[in-house]
C-alpha cells in the first residue's frame, strides 16, 4: 500500500500520522508497515534537543496504527465518518533500544483473534532486524452516533 492507500483507511493526518507504507499484509493474519523516523518529527524538538529519542507511546501509536490498516483489510472496510476505529488496550509493552532520528521503522503486526468487536493483535517493531518494542493491543470501531449519546 501506498501512502495514498494508506490515507484512505486512516483517518490521522500530519502529524500523528505514523504509517508511510505497506509492505506486505495478509488478510486476516499479518501486516508490516514502514516509520521513516526523520529529524523533523515534531516530538524531536522536546524529546530529547541533545539526544533525540522517538518516545514510546509513538511506537506504540504507530503499531496501533498498523493494526487499524490489518483490521481495515481483513475486515474489506475503510474508515467513515460515521465512525472512529479507537485503540482500547495494550498488554505486555516492552521497550528494548531507543529509536533515533534516521531510522526506518519496521512494524510487524499479527491478529491473534477478532471477537465481539475487538481486534487482539500482536506487534513488534524493529530497526534493521533488531526488535526495539512488542506488545499486545486492542482495538475497536465504534459509531460516533453512540459514543456521542
């Protein structure tokens, strides 16, 4: 997927957006998607000005965000706006090095179960093969009309 293929399924936009490609997915099983991580991100600036470090909950985001895409594809769905997909839980987060300015960002994501309207995925990102962060997220679409009443 391109990143125009990649916007028609995800609702962020500059800056939070955190996908700048696909490159492999597989319905219903796995997804591996590209961070090119670049001096300019805007957490940079404050995170940290002498030694710039990519925090982890943007790790974590940017996976939640490859989970979406999986669920998107698996389910043959695009995002409405009608409806939000939100990320509802994360288990097991582990942060192994630090993730810098220059790096490309793999994000390797596989489901482990849909049920009931939640999406259990398991994730690794990685920074030329070496794991940097895993976890186990959770993920559900939900109408707007019924989280605004």
């Amino acid at each position: 997927m391109t990143i125009h293929e990649v916007l028609k399924h995800l609702p962020h936009r500059y800056p939070f957006l955190l996908i700048d490609r696909v490159l492999s997915c597989e319905p219903g099983k796995t997804l591996v998607a590209l961070k090119n991580v670049t001096i300019n991100e805007p957490f940079f600036a404050g995170h940290f000005p002498r030694h710039p470090v990519m925090p982890g909950v943007m790790i974590v985001e940017a996976l939640a965000q490859a989970s979406a895409l999986l669920s998107f594809r698996t389910a043959e769905a695009q995002v409405d706006e009608d409806s939000v997909y939100y990320f509802v839980g994360i288990d097991k987060a582990r942060f192994k090095k630090p993730v810098t300015a220059g790096d490309a960002l793999m994000l390797e994501v596989h489901l482990q179960r849909h049920l009931r309207g939640i999406w259990k995925f398991g994730c690794e990102a990685k920074v030329e093969g070496v794991l940097v962060c895993e976890a186990e997220l959770m993920c559900t679409v939900r109408a707007l009309k019924d989280i605004n009443t």
